[in-house]
C-alpha cells in the first residue's frame, strides 16, 4: 500500500495595515474579518483526517487597544505578511513539499491595482492587479503582483505539487456585508512609485 501524500498549508491574513498612502492620497484601510478567516480555515484543517503536515501561517491583526494614530499589529514583525515574507513563504512550501503532496494556498486581505511594472508583457499602459502585504506604504513596499504569483504556483506546479488557491480580496466583501463593510481592494489604480525588481523570478523568467 503506497504512503498518502503529505498536506501543507499557506494561510496569509492582514486586517492591520501599517501606515500607507497612495500617491492620490488615498490609504489601505485597516479590515476586520481577514486573520478571523484564516483562524477558522486553520481549525477547519486541523479537524480533518488527514491533518496536515505543516501549516505556514503569516497574519496581521488589529490590536485590543489602539494607542495612537496607526496601531501597530499584535504579531511580531516576523510573522507579519510583507512582501518578503510571502514570497519566503511560498519558496520554503515549495521547497519543503515533495511531487504528488497536496497544498492549499489561501489569501485574505486587500487586492489592489497598480500601474504594471511589466510593460513588455502589458504594454505601456498596462495594469498589474495584485495582493497588498501589509507594508504596502513602507519604504520599498511593494504588491505581490499578478504575474509574480502565477510564477510561484508555476514553479509549484512544475514540481509535481497538488495546489489549491483561495483569494479573497479586491471587492468580494461588498457582495455579501452591507454597504457599511471594509471592502478589501479600492477602485483605484495606484500610481506610486514603487520598486521594479521582485523577489519571485528574473525578468527573463517573467
């Protein structure tokens, strides 16, 4: 009798985004409901017959008490959901799991759009959609962009790994919640200038 294959799990939640501002002014409000999902999904996993292997987990959760302006998340800063830290996470997955092993991937948070940085692929005027990190407004914050997440399922993909993707963000939440929910994306197109260079794979790759 063959060994059934290993389950791992990516789960990524952001409800507190630390202080950011598009270069219209407008800033990715702070969710209520995003690492509460994620919570529930994990539970869900750890109650079934096949529990997983290993859960990779990278959450931002409001604060009980807010001090100031911009609360700060209640997680250390190296369990929060930057860029980096996704895009470390989906490598180690990738890197941990064997061919044939099961993985479910799933995102809650605000999607955004932004002027593309792959213009040979979109063209001049082109528009990469994309998950917001939650140090989105930092420095050399960054989206995890559309086409940078299809390389990281790819390379998935090419390893012979079984994935299932959840992503639930951009303007779902205002299809079910009430006109008076946080809706996790905004009808904008973010013109700041942000860094070309991504952590997921060459320009040749992409």
């Amino acid at each position: 009798m063959s060994k059934p294959p290993n389950f791992y799990a990516l789960l990524i939640g952001i409800d507190c985004y630390l202080p950011n501002r598009l270069s219209n002014g407008i800033s990715y409000r702070n969710l209520g409901g995003s690492v509460r999902d994620i919570n529930h999904v994990e539970e869900f996993l750890l109650r079934q017959p096949q529990k997983p292997t290993q859960i990779f987990k990278l959450t931002s959760s409001n604060p009980d008490f807010t001090f100031g302006e911009f609360p700060k998340p209640k997680e250390p800063e190296q369990e929060l959901p930057t860029y980096k830290s996704i895009v470390a996470k989906f490598q180690e997955l990738t890197a941990t799991a064997a061919s044939g092993d099961l993985v479910y991937v799933q995102y809650s948070g605000h999607g955004g759009r932004a002027i593309t940085n792959y213009p040979h692929i979109k063209g001049e005027n082109g528009i990469d959609e994309g998950l917001v990190p939650v140090d989105i407004g930092c420095g050399e914050g960054q989206y995890l962009r559309d086409l940078e997440l299809a390389m990281l399922m790819k390379k998935m993909v090419d390893k012979g790994l079984v994935v299932t993707l959840v992503i639930d963000c951009c303007h779902s939440g205002g299809t079910v919640r009430g006109e008076y929910a946080n809706i996790r994306g905004l009808d904008t197109i973010d013109e700041t200038e942000r860094p070309v260079s991504n952590l997921v794979a060459s320009p040749e790759e992409l």
